[in-house]
C-alpha cells in the first residue's frame, strides 16, 4: 500500500487505475501526460460488496471480477499493472502526532504500528500499514498513517488479479481523490461512498482532518447523517482555519447536484472533485465518480 497521495509520484505509478465501489467499478487509462483520460464504468448490483475491515467485503466475487473486466477493457490499456482504489470503509486513515521519530525509515513503522494498537479493532502486527509525513516541527511531526487489514487487502488484489489485471498502489477512495484537486487555498472535500462518507479539509500540501462514518440504509436517515458529518466539519473548519471555505468539492454518485440537493447550503457552492479540465469533454462517466481515479492518475 503507498500513499504520496497530496504529492503524487506518477513515473512510480501505474497509467492505468480503477476504484471498486458498492455501485460499480470506474476505470482510468492516461494517454499521455499532462493530457486527459479516457474513462468507463461497470455497475454493480446492490448487495454485491460490503466494505468494511472484515472479510468478506466483496459478496460476490465473480460480479465484481466481470465488472472490472468490463471497465478496465473497456478503457483500452495494453498495460496489466494498475492502481488499485478501495473504499475508505475498508481501511483506517490517522493523523497521528508523534514528539520525535526515529531517523531510520525502518525503524518507523514499529512505532506507528505500536500507536495503531489502540486505535484499530484489527491485527495490527500482520496489517498493511503506509505513512507520509505532513508536517515536522522541532519538538512535533504529525503522520498521516494508512492501515487496511492484511486478509481485506488481499481479497481487494485477489479479484483484481481474477480480472485479468495485476495490482500495484493500493489506495483508499478519498486519499485518491484528494490528488484530484487543483486547488491551493483550504479545500473541504465530502466523499461518499457506498454506505459511507468521508469529509477531509486540505490546505496546500498538508491534510488537516479525515473523518469517515457510516451511513444508515434509510434514505432519509441517510441524507441527515450527511448533513450532520459535512456540518462537522465546516464547524471544524471555522475553528481551525478562521474562514469559511469558497466551495464544497464532492465525490460519489448523483455528482454536486445530489450533495446540493441534500445539503441545501445557499451560502457554498458544491462542485466536482473531478473538474471539467481534468475529465475533457469526451468523458462519458459521470464527473461525480472520477475522482479517485482521475486522483490516482494525478501529475
């Protein structure tokens, strides 16, 4: 699992991508770079997967392999290997402040896989853990810390490899999306996904919150649980950065519209993670669904 997700490292990365989602598979090919995708998508049936850190999350194995197939053919690469997007529901993402780290990259990883212990319902010891330092200070450096389940990780590569296809990067919905983003002033952006949300708050290179919780079945209950999660964190915002944000940036389905219609908030303007600059004209997938793709694709 990698992450260099707010500084991506794209010669290391694959030019292919793909994000599983509860609703369907998106897929992503670069042509070349600085250039625009050439994107397609697969549903899927409701009930097919159901993320979360224990298995299974994929129900049905052979549904979700077919629509990757269909999606990453569909998109036209001749490359196998390619950046694999997950749901934030089946991983943990922590910022974590720590006084000192040791100077030995492999020295690291036992002291945040220590700190995890008390932080993950999970077997941390065998656990896929990633981190990237956001921000370091004389006497503070705060960790952006990824961990996913050892035993999930390998069902998401598993039907990855059924497929056809080889996984390289792992990397949770939202962490992708993020690299999506043009802007450079403190962004507020709310991912959902599946049964999900995740609202985290960028400025510049460094991440200031990630917040994921879930959302109940019921429609109803669903968009208050929304509105509650997004107003959190505009509340967490304020405090923190002493403004409001310009816009609200959204991914998942039914694209800013369906964030507009649930939040009614005259006073922002909701927009697509995934802009029309970075989709072209040509694109076909709904902006709203692009953007842990287009994210992982991100020059």
């Amino acid at each position: 699992m990698a992450l260099d997700f707010l500084l991506p490292n794209t010669h290391q990365r694959p030019k292919l991508a793909c994000e599983i989602t509860p609703d369907g598979v998106t897929a992503a090919r670069m042509e070349a770079a600085g250039g625009q995708p050439v994107t397609a998508y697969a549903p899927l049936f409701t009930g097919a997967i159901l993320a979360g850190l224990k298995t299974p999350n994929l129900l049905d194995q052979a549904a979700v392999a077919a629509a990757l197939k269909r999606a990453l053919d569909a998109v036209g690469s001749r490359d196998r290997r390619l950046t694999l997007v997950i749901p934030d529901a089946a991983a943990r993402v922590f910022l974590l402040d720590f006084d000192t780290l040791p100077a030995k990259t492999a020295e690291v990883l036992p002291v945040i896989r220590f700190r995890l212990r008390k932080l993950v319902p999970f077997e941390v010891d065998d656990a896929a853990v990633s981190y990237q330092v956001m921000r370091q200070a004389t006497q503070e450096t705060r960790v952006l810390v990824t961990a996913m389940p050892r035993p999930v990780l390998a069902e998401y590569e598993a039907v990855v490899r059924l497929a056809g296809y080889d996984p390289g990067v792992v990397l949770p919905s939202t962490l992708a999306s993020l690299a999506a983003l043009t802007q450079t002033e403190p962004t507020l952006v709310v991912n959902r996904n599946g049964n999900s949300v995740t609202t985290a708050i960028t400025r510049g290179e460094e991440l200031l919150l990630h917040r994921s919780v879930d959302l109940p079945m019921d429609e109803i209950l669903r968009d208050d649980d929304l509105r509650h999660a997004v107003s959190v964190s505009l509340a967490y915002f304020e405090d923190t950065l002493a403004t409001v944000p310009d816009a609200v940036f959204y991914a998942g389905p039914g694209g800013a519209s369906e964030l507009t219609r649930v939040l009614a908030l005259e006073q922002f303007r909701i927009r697509d993670v995934a802009s029309d600059a970075v989709v072209g004209p040509g694109n076909t997938v709904p902006k709203g669904l692009l953007a842990g793709v287009t994210g992982a694709l991100a020059s």
